[in-house]
C-alpha cells in the first residue's frame, strides 16, 4: 500500500469517526460543551497539521548542507564556457 493510500484511508475512518460523532449516531446523548468541541475538530487538526509542516520545513531547510565542491566546480564549467564561447567570437 502506498503512502497516499495510507493517509488516505486513515483521513476517511477519521472523517467517519467525526460525522459519526456530530450526528450522534450511536445516540451517545453528549453535552453541548462536547459538541461544541467536536464540531470545529477538523479545522484544528487543518492547522495543526499545517503548523507542523511548516515547522518541519522551516527545519529542514535551517539544517540544509552546502555543497561547496559542487558550487566550485560548477563555477569552473561556467568559466570554461565563457571561455569557449569567447574564443568563438560571443562577447558576454
């Protein structure tokens, strides 16, 4: 089963789990106060799923490694075309 597969499914059992909760299938016979926390759940867990991948991006990208060796010796292919391209008459 694929990741999208997985998060998919997971999504659709809480979904159900939430509409089953808020149209009192099970005639539970909750408090409004249950009520009023059930109802916006979805919109909580929107944003803290979003917070979280902010924060895991923000992360990431704070922690991410410069190629030093790359950038050199990308600058040296730049240079070299410079070069040849100067030698076939292209003035840059």
């Amino acid at each position: 089963m694929t990741k999208l597969k997985q998060w998919i499914s997971t999504l659709l059992v809480l979904m159900l789990i939430w509409l089953c909760l808020v149209q009192d299938v099970l005639s539970l016979g909750y408090s409004k106060k249950f009520y009023d926390v059930i109802l916006p759940l979805p919109v909580y867990l929107l944003v803290t799923a979003g917070s979280y991948m902010l924060g895991t991006l923000g992360l990431r990208l704070a922690n991410f490694n410069d190629c030093e060796e790359a950038a050199q010796e990308l600058f040296q292919q730049i240079q070299e075309a410079q070069a040849d391209l100067a030698s076939k008459g292209l003035i840059l």
